[in-house]
C-alpha cells in the first residue's frame, strides 16, 4: 500500500509541474467576450463595440464598474494573435475599422492541444497505467485507454481508435456532479423526486452515501427523513436538488460496502437473503459466461455432453431476469422452481407479445369474409396476460357480488366497467375499423359454462334484438318483454347491420361446448322447413377458437352449441355492434359508443 501512495504523490508533484500560461480571470472573460463578438459575422465590430461589450461582461460576471481601457482591449487582441496562450486568433482589420476573424469557423474554443500538451499528457498516461492492478485505482481501467485515445486522435487527426458506450440522451447526468459534492462533504439536499409508478412527484430530505452505476444509468443510494433504511434513487427520476441544513445521518460503513454484494444491478431487497440459482448453459454460449461471469459468486458445477451447469448466490431481482432472458435459449434455470417458473411465463408472454398481430391483408379481407361467409375467427387478438386480467376481473366481480353460479352477466360493460380497459386494446380497435365506421355497442353479455353444466342449444338463428320501449311499427314484430328490456325482431336491413364479438377466455373446440355452424346461412331468415332441410342435407363447422381469440359471426348464421363431452370450462364475452340506428322514439337498451367505451 505504500507503493500506492507513494506513486500517488509522484503523480501529483508530476501534474504541478505542467507549465501554465498565469493569466487572471478578468483577462480570460474579456478573451471570451471578444471571441463571441468577432464570432458573430451578422454585424460589424469596432473596437468602440468590443470595449463595450468587455465592459458589460466584466460588469455582468465580476460586478466591475469602472469599465475597461482602450489600450487593455488592443492588448487583448495582441495576446488572442499571439501563440503565448496558444490561440494564434486570426484577427484581422477590414475598412481600417472592423474586426473580424479572417476564418469563419475559428473560435479559441476550438484550438487542439500542442505537440507539449500532448507530451505532458502522454508522460500522464504512462504514470496512470502504474496504478491500473491496484485495487484501489481498478476505476482507472477505462479512463487511461479514453485518455490513450484522445491523444492518438488530436496527435494524428485519425479516427477513434476505441469506441466508448454512451447515451447522449441519458437524463440525471446534471446531478451528479451536485450528488458528488454532498457526498465529498457529508451534506443532505432537499430532493423533489417522481418515480415511474407515482402520479405525482415527492420531496424528500436526502441523506446520500453513495452514487452507483449500473448500464449507463445513474443511481444514488441513501436514506430519507422519512425511511432510515437505504433507499435508491434514479438520477433521471430526480427533478430537483436544493439546498438543505439537516445534519447528516451516520451510515454503517459495513452494511454500506457490502450493500450490493449479493445482487446482479441495482435492486436489493433488504431482509431478503441469498438464493443459490442453478443454471444450464449451452456449449457454445459457456465461455462468454467463463469469461464475464454473472456474479462474483459464480461457481461451475458440472460439464457434460449437453453443455454446463454453474450456480451463482443472489437474490431474485428484476436485474438477474433481464440477464437470463437476455441469454434467450441458450440457458435455462434449473432451480428454484419458482424463479425458473417465473422465466417460463417472462418467455410465454414475449411469444404472445408476437403471436398477437394481425396482418393488414387479413384485415382488408376481413369484411369481404364476413359479407360472404357470415363469420371469421381470428385467434391470439389478446394475449394470455390480458384474457387472465380479464377473468380475474370477473371474478373479483362474482365474488363481491355473490354470484359465484350464475350463468351469465347481462349487461357486462356496466357491472364491471374495468373490463373495457382490456377489451378493447390496439388490436380489437383495429379490427373494429376494418369492419366499419360509425359503430357503437347494442349488448354485452357473459356467457360462463361451467364444466359441470352440460347443456346445449338447439339450431337457431338470433333475430331478436333489445329495445327500451315497445311501439307499433312497421316490420317489427315478435314482441317480449324480459327484465327492463323490450326483445323484437326487427327488419332483415336492421339485422343485417349488426355483427357479433365473441371474445373466448378459454379454449373452446367441440368437446366444450363450441358453436356449431352453417357457413353463409345468414343471407336470409329461414322457416322450419328450409332449417331442417339444410340441417338434413349438410354437415356444420365447428368453430374453435383458442384462449383470447375472437369469433366474429352475423346474428342470423344457423347455429347450435355442443353437450360438452370434458370438463373444461368455456367463457365467452358476447359483444353485438352495429352503426344502425332505430326509428324515431325507439333506442336499443344498451347503446354505447365506442369511442367513449371508457366511459361506461
């Protein structure tokens, strides 16, 4: 360790002996403020202008008021052309009266270093590199290539020899040079924070021990007034830092270095201990983990001929998920079972995040199908995390209601009006314009066959739709009353308007209950003679439609539902739409428009 230090004051005594030009501060604002005015080529400058513009910079920085001579100006303007500072400013006089610089682009700003700085700098270098195997100065590791490579740059004009990982776009990085002082001083700031789940932003008195890095991305570790355990802060959360008195609270100098030694990135779970997490690696992604290891603790336990196993002791973090995933099918956790599960459905909802797309060229066939055949179905329209937020909806419903064994739930949409959140996402909305304009909703019912329930219906077409009032109208007939609700068969143009969703929560195929079909029998509303000879002379689809998708069929296609032959539930969401309104003085009982489906 004495090497150490004494290498470190080597290097000290070598950077005070780089020579520097002494020039005062005064001086260098007037240097700049000339630089900016003979920068700006859209006006003259005289040297009457440059002397006032010195003087309100002075005045302005240095709350000088005397102003500034004539002869200090000349002599400026001398020291900018010579090579004293370096600058060689290529001032120049035109009209005997105005200054300018002859090169449009130059600026003292922007002069290289010289062949000495670049010298000095190189002799800094190699004094750096003593310090890189020492523990102490492992931070020195990148900073001496980035150093290495600025030289070489300004040196030979040629490209970057090293290309260094950055995010020009990263916010916080302003804090932490303020972060660094408090912490150099042992002071607290006054922090205004919002995180990326609080509506609205939090101040909190800060008492910080330590700033950390982890992927480009800035945190600050420390303790508030109002939690005395440590806490982590994301520098492009913060929003604010001011000044503040409260004295700083001590920190246990132990817990503190020791803090992140069980986890891979940044999220720690005080209280939490260690996991040992066994893991499959493949042949040929093994050494990039031999060779970087996940963890410190990272341990090989077995080789065979299907690849390795290693182990490593974390805790369970967001970090450690986004590593395994990141190393997609060339790993595989073995143990615990409750992390490997949680990888299996991290995986099985990316696959659904590309499994649930539809194609432009199937939604520009879509009506054309739909017209001819009076039905589609199209699966994977919601993914498997939606369909199950759906049905815990429903069932939260059922239980705080007390209707566990109801078959269905009328009017859905206004019992549970979270379910529209999920119903109707991106793709629903897609599909909703591929069929038409204008639309908006007529019913929305829950149909739940139990795996007990071993009904069926018989073929039937659905031709009654449901009104708020009864009225004596032409083409209206079949009058009933249900509940609040009126029921009446309308005109065929009136039918012919609407379509149905059938939105599944469950697989549904005919051992279920899934609907049968005759595929275009919905041109026309037949009698029982023609049904029965259609149902004689033709065999039905079945349709199946998996978990998530949607059956979409016009309300008059001759359909039946099968006695269910397993035990397996089938959840349907029946959503009738159309774009036809009623006669005067009649309204559907559920009209709701679709562009304010949230407001249910």
């Amino acid at each position: 360790m004495c090497a150490v230090f004494l290498r470190s004051r080597k290097l000290f005594h070598f950077l005070s002996k780089i020579p520097a030009v002494p020039v005062n501060r005064n001086a260098l604002i007037r240097y700049k403020t000339i630089d900016n005015c003979l920068r700006n080529r859209y006006r003259d400058w005289t040297l009457d202008d440059l002397i006032e513009a010195c003087s309100d910079a002075l005045y302005e920085y240095e709350g000088i008021d005397k102003g500034v001579s004539r002869r200090t100006v000349q002599m400026d303007i001398q020291m900018m052309r010579s090579e004293k500072l370096g600058y060689s400013a290529p001032i120049i006089v035109r009209d005997k009266k105005y200054y300018a610089y002859e090169d449009p682009d130059y600026s003292i700003t922007n002069i290289p270093l010289t062949d000495q700085d670049l010298g000095k700098l190189s002799e800094v270098v190699d004094i750096l590199k003593q310090f890189k195997g020492f523990n102490h100065f492992q931070d020195l590791g990148g900073m001496v290539e980035r150093l290495e490579d600025k030289i070489h740059v300004s040196k030979t004009k040629e490209r970057p020899l090293i290309s260094f990982e950055k995010n020009e776009n990263l916010k916080g990085l302003e804090f932490i040079d303020r972060l660094f002082q408090l912490l150099s001083k042992k002071e607290t700031t006054r922090m205004t924070y919002q995180s990326f789940k609080a509506r609205n932003p939090y101040t909190y008195t800060l008492h910080p021990a330590m700033l950390k890095e982890y992927r480009n991305r800035w945190f600050v570790l420390g303790k508030t007034d109002e939690n005395k355990r440590f806490q982590l802060f994301a520098l492009d959360r913060i929003m604010k830092l001011e000044k503040c008195e409260t004295p700083l609270l001590p920190f246990n100098e132990v817990e503190l270095e020791t803090y992140f030694d069980n986890v891979i990135g940044v999220s720690v779970s005080q209280g939490l201990d260690a996991e040992e997490i066994v893991i499959w690696v493949d042949h040929q992604h093994a050494p990039y983990l031999f060779t970087k290891p996940l963890h410190h603790s990272q341990k090989l336990i077995e080789k065979n001929n299907n690849g390795y196993i290693i182990s490593i002791k974390v805790q369970l973090n967001f970090e450690l998920e986004r590593e395994i995933l990141g190393y997609g099918d060339r790993v595989k956790i073995l143990s615990p079972v409750k992390f490997r599960n949680a990888i299996k459905q991290k995986l099985r909802d990316a696959m659904d995040l590309y499994e649930t797309e539809l194609s432009s060229k199937m939604l520009v066939n879509l009506p054309r199908i739909i017209r001819h055949k009076g039905c589609s179905v199209l699966n994977k329209v919601y993914s498997t995390r939606e369909v199950n937020r759906m049905n815990k909806c429903i069932k939260d419903f059922r239980k705080k209601s007390g209707t566990d064994h109801n078959f269905a739930i009328r009017r859905l949409l206004q019992e549970i009006p979270q379910l529209s959140d999920y119903i109707f996402n991106a793709r629903l909305e897609k599909v909703l314009e591929a069929i038409g304009s204008n639309l908006f909703l007529v019913k929305a019912i829950l149909f739940d066959k139990a795996p007990d329930d071993n009904w069926y219906v018989t073929w039937h077409q659905d031709k009654t739709i449901a009104v708020d009032k009864k009225m004596d109208l032409d083409g209206y007939s079949g009058w009933t009353k249900k509940e609040d609700a009126f029921g009446v068969i309308p005109p065929f143009d009136v039918l012919n308007q609407i379509f149905t969703l059938r939105i599944h929560l469950d697989d549904t195929d005919e051992r279920n209950g899934a609907l049968k079909i005759y595929p275009s029998s919905h041109k026309k509303i037949f009698s029982d003679d023609e049904k029965g000879l259609l149902i004689d002379n033709s065999l039905p689809q079945s349709i199946d439609v998996l978990a998530g998708g949607l059956h979409i069929m016009k309300p008059l296609l001759l359909h039946a539902s099968a006695k269910s032959t397993v035990q397996r539930r089938r959840r349907v969401m029946h959503l009738e739409f159309t774009s036809q309104e009623l006669p005067s003085g009649l309204n559907w009982s559920e009209r709701m428009e679709v562009n304010s489906r949230k407001d249910f």
